[in-house]
C-alpha cells in the first residue's frame, strides 16, 4: 500500500516538476562526473595543496552568491523563472568543455575561473527553479517534488560516476590500477560528460512551460517588490542556522582525498562514491514525502544533520579504510534526510509572493559560508591535519543542530499557491 502511496504521488506531481527533475539529471551526470575527478586529478596529478583545492571548491560559490540572491528577487520582480533557468544551465554546459584547456594554460587557478563561472550559472537558475516547484507542487506535495527533484539529481551523480569509472578503465590501460589521472583521460572525461549538460539545456527549453502565478490585484508581468521585512523572523532564525551549518560544511573533495589516503584506489573510490549516491537518490523521495506527510520537516533536518556530524567523527578518529568505506556510504543519507526537507521549509515560511527572494537570501546564505567552510578546512589539514579538519565541522555541525532545536518552526505558514492564469507566452 506504501509503494502504490508513493506512485499516486509521483503521477499527480506536476508536469515541469517531473521535467525539471530529468533536467537536474542530465545536469548532475555531467557535473558529477567532473566534480568529482577535479580534486583528484589536482591533488594527485598536478601536486596542488588542500589550501589550493580549498579555494577551487569554494570561491567558485562565493563569486556567485549575489547571483543566488538577485535571481530569486528577479522572478518575483517580473514574475518569469524558465529565462533563468535557462541561462543558468547554459552557461555550466558552456563553461564545462573549457576546464582543461584552463588547467593546461593556467594550472589550478585555470579551474578555478572555469568552476566559478559554472556556479554563476547554477547561482542563476536555482532559486527560480526552487520557486517553480515549490509553486507548482503546493502544501501537500512541495517534499515530494523537491525530493524527486533531489532522488534523479543523485540519480545523475550516480551515473555520472558510472561514466568516469567506464571512461578511466577504456581511456587508460592502467584504469584498473591506482596511477593518477593522465591529462588526456582528464581531457576525454570532460569532454565526454559536459554533452550531457546540452540536453539539460533543451529539455528546459523545449520541455518547461511556465505558468504565470497572479496575486490579487498585481499585474502579471511586474509584481510589487515588497519589502525585506515582510518574510517572517522565523525565516530568518531558519537560515541563520542553515548558514551555520554550511560554515561546517567543507567540500566532499576533502572526504575523497581522505579515502584515497586510507588505501582506495581511483576505480574504489568512485565506486564508493557510487555506493553513497545510489544511498543519497533512493532515500530521498520518501524522507521527502514523508515530511509532507506529518509536516515536521525540522526534524528530518536534525536528522540529517546528525548523521553528517557523526560521519565527520568518523573520518576524524579513524582509518581504517574499511570503517570509512562504511562510514562514507552512511553519510549518503544526510542527504536524503537534508536537501529536500530544507528547500521545502523555506516554502513553508515565507510569504507567496516573496518566495524568489526567500530562496534567493536561503542559497545566498548558504553560498556565502562555502567560501570560509572550503578555506578553513584547507588550513586545517595543511597547518595540522585532516583529523583536525573534520573534527571541526563536526563541532560546527553540533552547534547548528543546538540552534535549531531551539528555534519555534514546527508549524506550516505557508498555504498552498495556486496559478490563476495559464501557461505564459514564454514559454
């Protein structure tokens, strides 16, 4: 009965839900496959420091984090998201192609422009892709569209992973063994992956029809900005804690390199990563259904939470390559109890009409710590080590979770939003 609950819902979820959500597919299989190779091939083939990979992993966000916020303020100023998302999904299939060429030219800080203008396109299109779903889906539904959203999002990664693993063992006669990337497998591998982003694109373009959401007495095509002050404080409380959260939250590069370090070869640390994926896409939808189901989507996310925490103890205090093998894979579920339930609270709490902006401060926010998060973790290990590193997310982690649990936001403020006019001449 459970398993025909959980097909009802995925039927009745709206049409650009489910295409977005095959979007973030394609995009991820083409992302994963290169974000995750970046790292290694840095630290293993081109000898770059952690402080350099820190910057790599984290400046790309904060050069876009005024993107995220003015995006979201943009939809809801003239009430379109298909543009932007668009635009955002164009520029990281563009950008992605020119990552070695920038490598081979400029050394790691080659990567690092090239990763930072793939970001601005994801800062571009996320905060109005969050606002079409969270509008189309409404109160009963929001988790499971974001959680679907999320599950073929890690669906991507996964067959991303697929990807490079088959790439390495046919690009390089040592695939199976544990030499470092050559540069042309790296090359073949980016090439070869960024093709998935251009169906990304046309799926958006072609597939997505937008539907004009009218408040009373507003035109359609220019809204009233508003103010700030018209989100509520507890919105506020909710992403000072999130924000926190990402000070803690260092690039998964850093848990890679630790496997690495423990004994895994290239072709086992992708299988791993494999492992957590397909962890990450098959909880996901139903922890997200779930939170819609009883709304108490703040402890899913002290759920999640913890699980990243004790994950990070894990990486701290132990080697053994088997304990973080395991380790590894269990922290897949941080992110099908988190990325889901987090979005859909921030539906939850803000005004309707301020939704753009809403998503728009929550992945500024978030944007903002991944600087300061990548960089102090890079210090860390490179001044002391990589138990110190993760030792400190891990007590960053517990202190969000503290100021969580003391925030009142168990109740649902938001009511569901329903289009009043038809599909838009955009689309």
């Amino acid at each position: 009965m459970r398993q025909l609950s959980m097909f009802a819902t995925l039927r009745r979820l709206p049409r650009n839900t489910k295409i977005l959500s095959f979007v973030s597919l394609f995009n991820d299989l083409s992302s994963e496959a290169v974000a995750r190779i970046l790292p290694l091939f840095l630290r293993e083939s081109m000898h770059v420091s952690f402080v350099a990979i820190g910057w790599v992993e984290g400046v790309a966000e904060a050069l876009s984090i005024l993107l995220r916020l003015g995006s979201g303020w943009i939809s809801d100023i003239f009430n379109r998201k298909k543009p932007l998302i668009a635009v955002g999904y164009g520029i990281s299939a563009f950008m992605r192609p020119l990552i070695p060429w920038a490598i081979s030219l400029f050394g790691w800080s080659g990567a690092l422009v090239m990763k930072a203008l793939d970001r601005v396109g994801k800062a571009a299109r996320n905060s109005p892709r969050d606002v079409m779903i969270a509008q189309d889906c409404g109160d009963n539904d929001r988790g499971a569209g974001f959680g679907l959203n999320r599950a073929l999002d890690m669906v991507g990664g996964l067959l991303g992973i697929i990807f490079s693993i088959i790439g390495i063992s046919l690009a390089q006669k040592n695939g199976l063994s544990d030499a470092p990337l050559s540069p042309a497998t790296f090359q073949i591998l980016i090439l070869g992956a960024s093709l998935f982003g251009f169906v990304a694109v046309a799926l958006v373009i072609f597939g997505v029809k937008e539907t004009v959401i009218k408040p009373a007495g507003v035109s359609p095509k220019r809204r009233a900005p508003g103010t700030w002050k018209d989100l509520p404080k507890s919105y506020y409380g909710y992403v000072a804690c999130v924000s926190l959260f990402c000070l803690a939250g260092s690039s998964d590069a850093f848990l890679l390199l630790k496997l690495r370090s423990a004994g895994y070869t290239m072709i086992e640390t992708l299988l791993l990563i494999m492992a957590y994926s397909f962890v990450a896409a098959t909880s996901a939808f139903p922890i997200a259904k779930l939170s819609d189901k009883n709304h108490n989507r703040k402890t899913f996310i002290l759920i999640g939470w913890t699980i990243y925490g004790l994950a990070y103890l894990v990486f701290a205090f132990w080697d053994s390559a088997a304990v973080l093998g395991i380790g590894f894979i269990c922290y897949g579920l941080y992110n099908g109890f988190v990325e889901s339930t987090e979005k859909a609270l921030v539906a939850d709490l803000a005004p309707a009409t301020h939704l753009g902006r809403a998503y728009g401060l929550f992945n500024f926010s978030m944007g903002l710590m991944l600087l300061p998060a990548n960089l102090l973790f890079g210090f860390l290990a490179d001044q002391y080590d990589l138990k110190s590193a993760f030792l400190f997310g891990a007590v960053l982690s517990g202190l969000s979770i503290l100021g969580l649990l003391a925030l009142p936001i168990s109740k649902r403020y938001q009511k569901s939003i329903e289009p009043e006019l038809g599909p838009s001449e955009s689309s």
